[in-house]
C-alpha cells in the first residue's frame, strides 16, 4: 500500500502552531523581564503631598496613654489581637473624655487605646482596626481569620499565569501577596488613609534583612529616606511586616535620601558628634545613620518584622530611651497631662517542639533552622519585656521624686499564664501559619479575653478607672460565632 501523500497542510497548520507558541514565549519573557515591584514614591521637595496627621500625632486629653503590642505569630495571633480588642470593648468606663475636654460620655477600655505598636500576623489586624475601628467587629473575622490565606498565596504562586512575574528579579512572591491581601482587606488605602482616622495611632514595623534593623513605618522613617509615607499603601506595609523569609521574598524600598529639605533628627547628630560606646542612644542613631547614607545603601530590603521585634516594643522603647526617658518624652507635649501609662502585650509566641527533638536522629538544615529562629524570637521576648519594665521602674521613681506620680500597668498575655498545662500546651501548638480552622480561630479569641480579665494588673487599672468588665473572665470560654 503507497504511503499517503502530505498535502502540506499539516506542515503549514504546524508552522502556525509553532509560531503562536514563540509569540506567547516571548510575550512572557517579555513581561517577565517588564515586572515592576511598585516603588515607594519620593516626597515632593516642598513638602509631604495629601493630608499629614503630623509625625503620627496622639491626642489624648485623658490621664491614660494605653499602649497595646501585637506580637507575631500568622494567624494565631492576628485572631489572638482581635480577641484583645473585643475585651476591651466588654469593660465599660464610667466617663470618656472628648472634645471638648471638659465633656465626658460613657465609653469602654476600646475608647482609651492611644497606641497599636504591630508586627507580622498582629499587623493585619492592626491596620484593618487602624482604618474601619470597630467596624472591624462586623467583617475581619470572615474576611481574613476564617479565609485560607495560606493556601490562597500557594495556589496563586503556583499558577502558571502568574510565573512570568514572579520570574522578574524585581518582582517577588511578597508583592503578588501585597496584591492579595489589598484584594480581600485594604481596597488600595494608603498610610495617609490609616493616620487620618480617629482613633489610635498604628505603628507597624518591618525588618532591614541587610542590616537587621527594625524598620518603623512611620513618618519619621519616610522622612530619613525622603520618601512619601502618605502614598505608601498600607497592604505593602502588612506583606513586608509578615514577609516571613523564606516562603516570601524580601520588599524593596528605594532610598531617596538627601533629595528632600529634612533635617537629620538633632538626636542622631548630637549622638554622632560625642561617641560614646556604652551609651543606647549612641548605638541606636549609628542604627538610624544607615538610613541616611543611599550611596551604602540605594535599596532598603525588608522581611517580617518579627525578626528583630517579635513584640513591636523596640520601636517605643528606643524612642523613649532617645529623648531621655519617659518623663522627659511627655514633658512639654501633648501628652503632659498623662497620669497612668498601660502596656498591654499580646504575646502568642510559641514552644512547640518538635518531633525530631525526641528521637535519635541528625535533623536537617530546615528543620535547625526552624528551631532556632524560634528559640531566639522567644529569647529575644523576654530581654524586650525586661528592658520595658526597667525603664517603667526608672520612669516610676523619677515621678515619685518629681511629685507627680505615673502609674503603670504591664499587662503582659501570654499563653504560660494559663493554669492548666494541657491548655498551655494546646496554644503554644497551634501552627504559626495563615490558615487555621474556624474553631481554632475563636478559642484564640475567648482565651485573650480570658488573660486580658485575669491579669492583675489589668483588674486594678480597670479599678483605677472606675471600670467595669461586662464579661466576668469566669464566663468566658464559648466564643460567639458571627
């Protein structure tokens, strides 16, 4: 039997194919090559553009400057900080001062929160409270603490569409997360957005992975590298304070250092000029100083800001330690009528240990990895709390000397502070990822109401303030579902 002849049909059909096929090739190499991570945008040389809640200004008339820290931990203690904010909004105040300041109405402990210092999985709700409030009761426990984050950010990585961006050296699997999580939380809101609500000031934190310093998003910060905090998106703030490394990529900042009219802060200059070795505050503007300099460094790379503050104190205590410490730091400001000072920590570090650590066998690279970076956040916890509450002890004498007294509350939650060890146990081995099931979510959120009532600490500044806690802590332990 003759073979059948090609007619060339085929061969043309398959130069077609083939040329469609280069053409997509190309088209994705080329888009890959094209992948932009967003650049923060400089500050006009005239001065900050859009609305400006000067240097994350506080006002309060109160006589209580309340401080609450969400530490790190995905999902566990983003649901571990909702939980806080909804027992504070249980105890109820006989009187909340408003404008104007002689004018008072009932409130709740909510009302009183000056300050949310946030890193990690705590800075998502952070930020979301920092722009809704509590409109944040009504839909972040749906939108964001029930939702598979975890998978959802897998499922786009591994999405061949996706690929040609993720190629790009300028595009990293931090920015297609800043996407998501702008998709299903912040709708394109802006720092400037967050600063100008009512309500407290938000202090999320990264970490410079170069230098392995905290990384405050904070005008003042945009000031040092003349960037434009008011522009920059609060999503890009919350993947770079949860860019846990490894899994997701550093977030690049430019530095635009010395093309805007800031001065450098009086405090990092007179430090500078003097060297002194043993001092914090020297240390501390040689860490600022970095900043200042684009030559040494053009780009600022950041990952989770749990690496080096998994509390979100550092910030405010360097802060603090800079202007002399906290009688100075209210001293002739805004805050200056400020009696009681309250520290509320929500601490959802973990101590699971792992399977390996009751064998015989030799771990692997990850697995030390793993281990270690946790021996250390939680190492790193405590010298945090303790360097705090030594300076809220040098704060306590120096108002008893001054006969003007501050008192302070250290109302640290943590999950070792629980009676039972099979509870404790239960919390410190829940997994630090961005899924967790519905039912996990919401006893996170019952046992935070349950160390918030419980610490005495917290009862006598409630009793201070003439309070009261709606929820008796003996009751909690069913969390409502939505």
């Amino acid at each position: 039997m003759k073979p059948k002849e090609y007619t060339g049909k085929y061969s043309i059909h398959q130069s077609k194919s083939a040329i469609i096929l280069c053409i997509v090739v190309g088209v994705l190499a080329l888009s890959a090559c094209a992948a932009q991570y967003p650049l923060n945008p400089k500050v006009d040389v005239s001065g900050r553009t859009g609305p400006d809640r000067s240097r994350h200004h506080i006002d309060r008339s109160g006589p209580l400057f309340l401080i609450i820290a969400f530490s790190g931990g995905g999902t566990r203690a983003a649901s571990l900080a909702y939980g806080t904010l909804e027992a504070l909004k249980r105890v109820d105040l006989p009187g909340t001062t408003v404008s104007p300041p002689d004018w008072k109405r009932p409130g709740t402990m909510l009302d009183e929160v000056s300050l949310i210092t946030a890193v990690s999985g705590g800075s998502f709700t952070a930020a979301y409270y920092g722009l809704h409030g509590e409109g944040i009761f009504k839909d972040f426990r749906e939108r964001f603490l029930t939702r598979d984050v975890q998978g959802d950010l897998f499922r786009q990585f591994l999405n061949p569409f996706n690929w040609p961006r993720l190629w790009s050296p300028r595009f990293g699997r931090s920015d297609m997360a800043q996407e998501y999580y702008d998709s299903i939380l912040f709708n394109g809101a802006t720092l400037a957005d967050m600063a100008v609500k009512e309500g407290p000031v938000i202090l999320l934190q990264a970490t410079d992975v170069v230098d392995g310093v905290v990384f405050p998003f904070i005008p003042e910060t945009f000031d040092w590298i003349c960037s434009d905090f008011n522009q920059y998106p609060v999503s890009r703030a919350v993947a770079a304070s949860s860019a846990l490394p490894g899994p997701l990529s550093p977030m690049v900042m430019k530095n635009y250092a010395g093309k805007c009219n800031t001065p450098i802060p009086a405090w990092i200059s007179n430090a500078l000029e003097k060297p002194d070795p043993t001092s914090r505050a020297y240390h501390m503007a040689v860490r600022a100083n970095i900043f200042l300099d684009p030559k040494k460094k053009p780009y600022i790379h950041l990952v989770d800001g749990g690496i080096s503050d998994n509390l979100g104190l550092r910030t405010i205590i360097d802060r603090v330690i800079a202007r002399g410490g906290i009688r100075d730091a209210l001293t002739g400001s805004v805050l200056k009528g400020i009696r009681r000072i309250a520290f509320i920590i929500v601490d959802a570090e973990t101590e699971e240990r792992p399977a390996w650590s009751f064998m015989g066998d030799v771990p692997g690279v990850g697995a030390i990895l793993g281990i270690s970076s946790t021996v250390m956040i939680n190492k790193y916890n405590f010298e945090t709390i303790d360097l705090l509450r030594r300076n809220v002890l040098d704060g306590q004498a120096i108002g008893a000397s001054h006969s003007m007294p501050l008192d302070f509350y250290m109302i640290h939650l943590t999950f070792n502070s629980l009676r039972k060890q099979a509870e404790r146990d239960y919390f410190h081995g829940i997994p630090t990822t961005l899924s967790l099931p519905s039912d996990q979510v919401d006893l996170l959120r019952d046992v935070a109401a349950r160390l918030l009532y419980t610490s005495p600490d917290f009862q006598r500044l409630v009793a201070d303030m003439g309070g009261k806690i709606s929820t008796p802590a003996e009751t909690v332990g069913n969390a409502s579902s939505h």
